[in-house]
C-alpha cells in the first residue's frame, strides 16, 4: 500500500495551459523529435511525456508523431541532433544538458524544449530564464543541488558508514561536485565508480562490491536510469542501503530516494510542446526551475534489509511504500 503525504503533481509548477482543450486535428501529423542518449526510450519518465501529450488531447499518429533521435554517446548526439534539425521536425525535446547543446548546435530556427541540469544563461543559450529571446526553452534542474542531503540521508540510516560508493556515467553531474565536499566533511571516504554503458553494468557493480563500500549513493542522470533494476537488485541483494535520486527506482524496489520529480518536469515539458504547437514562440516562454524535492521511501524494502528506519526520517517522508 502506497501512503500518499502529498499530492505531488507539477513540483510547483503550474501547467496552465494544459486545460481540458482538445488539440487541433492537423490534416497531417505534426512532427516532433525526442533527442537523448539510448537510455533515454526506455526510462519510464519517457512514457510519461507521451503519456501527458495524450491528455493534452493529441492522438499519436493523428495529430502528432513522435519520431527518436537516439546519440549512443555523447559525440554522436552532434550528428543526430543536426539530422533531427534535418529532417523537417517542428520541435525537437532534448533530454538532458548534453541533447540540450547539441539541438542548439544543430538550429537556431526550430524550437526547442530542453529538460537540462545545466544553467541555460550562463551557457549562453538564453538571455534569460524570465525572457529566453532565442529558440530554446523548457526546464532546468540547475541550482537543486541535492547530494549533500543525499549523503545526509545515508548517514542518518547508517551513522558507522565511511566508505560510500558514487554511481554515475562519464558525464559526471554537477552534484559530484557537491558529493566529493560533502564526503570530504564528513570524513567519508567516496568511492567514485563509473560507466558509460548498459553492457558495462555487472563490471560497475561488481567493482563497487569490491571496494566493501557501507552504502551507494546513484547519482541522477539519463544513462544511469538504463541500470535502474541492476543497480536495486545489486544494492538489496547485497545488503547495502542505496540512496537514488529519483523515484522510479523505489518504486522498483530501492530504499530511498531524495530528488526531483521527474515524471512531474517530463508531464511540464509536454506542456511547452503544446504551447508550441499552438503558435508561441519559445522565446516568450520562461524556462521553468521546480521547486519541490521529495523524499520517497521503500519501507518493504528497509524491512528486508533488516535496517529500523528513524521515525523522524519517515515523518519527514513525502511518499511511504509499505
């Protein structure tokens, strides 16, 4: 049984446009491209944009058409991104900073709505979160630093951990940044473990078996959602606590998570393209920022561990899974 403590639907972010309007039925489908890395299509978030265009009253293959643009790595994004920008879409959804660049690379005439952990305006790609006034808009994760609390977290569940291994891709997010100083006051010792691709899953966790870490800490990105089962089947059958950063790991089964609301920015990003497509210009939308992290436990799985959570870390628990 799921016990909900709040109704958490948009993280403060107000869909106004999504009404209960149906879209326009074009006499042809309009064309949107969704640029990510291969892990990208087959995050459950991904199913939630198409999920929430749905809503919006727009039937695929009526109305619109979703077509993939998938970069196997971070410099193949380059040539997707300028074959998307190509191939005559009227929109192209970026999935992360690195999409976000290479659609911006790839055109400055076709809109673009970004789901990014960077900073838009100190990248250069927008004058301002308030007023973009170029061609790319959407959402920013940027500033929503949540690893020293992740770590916190960690710690309040295991008060003897010392040594916690950081999971994440080769494109190290920006809160490693504020992992590696949280670590170091702490005097924890962090054991960084990376990997740049599903096939190097066993590799990853096996390394960071090795290391006898006290606890993992998964750091949030669209490469690491494709180990989402490996990593909660690795951390629970190994008996180590595990801290993720969104919440469809939990929902998995995984133990904590603490972060963004990412089915939340995805359903927001289906509202941009509906603004879109309805005639706004990109660069009248302000770039939203959330404003709500949550904190999602698995008390099933604490049990299984056998671990006796505090119960002023679940009082603080915006979702509990019993």
């Amino acid at each position: 049984m799921i016990s909900r403590r709040h109704l958490l639907r948009g993280l403060g972010l107000a869909m106004a446009w999504s009404d209960a309007r149906a879209a326009p039925a074009p006499s042809t489908p309009r064309r949107i491209g969704f640029l990510s890395r291969s892990v990208g299509l087959s995050r459950p978030v991904y199913r939630t944009f198409h999920a929430a265009l749905a809503d919006l009253g727009y039937v695929e293959g009526r109305d619109i058409v979703v077509e993939n643009y998938v970069g196997e790595s971070m410099e193949s994004l380059a040539a997707v991104a300028a074959r998307a920008a190509g191939a005559g879409v009227e929109i192209i959804v970026a999935d992360g900073g690195a999409a976000a660049q290479a659609a911006r690379n790839a055109t400055r005439a076709i809109p673009i709505v970004a789901i990014m952990g960077v900073d838009p305006v100190d990248r250069g790609w927008s004058a301002s979160l308030a007023r973009p006034d170029g061609n790319l808009t959407g959402v920013t994760t940027y500033g929503l630093e949540v690893g020293a609390k992740q770590l916190e977290l960690l710690l309040e569940i295991v008060p003897s951990a010392r040594h916690v291994a950081l999971l994440f891709s080769g494109q190290a997010p920006i809160t490693l940044r504020t992992l590696r100083e949280a670590c170091r006051r702490a005097g924890v010792d962090a054991q960084e473990v990376v990997f740049t691709g599903r096939a190097e899953g066993e590799r990853v966790l096996t390394a960071a078996a090795a290391q006898g870490v006290d606890g993992i800490i998964v750091l949030a990105d669209p490469l690491t959602g494709e180990l989402l089962d490996q990593v909660v089947n690795f951390a629970n059958s190994s008996r180590r606590p595990a801290i993720y950063a969104e919440r469809e790991y939990v929902e998995a089964g995984g133990l904590i998570s603490y972060g963004i609301n990412m089915a939340g920015i995805f359903r927001h990003a289906a509202g941009f393209v509906d603004r879109v497509l309805r005639g706004a210009s990109p660069a009248d939308l302000p770039i939203e920022r959330p404003t709500k992290l949550e904190l999602i436990i698995n008390l099933r799985t604490a049990r299984a561990l056998g671990l006796a959570l505090p119960t002023t870390l679940l009082a603080r628990a915006d979702e509990v899974i019993e």
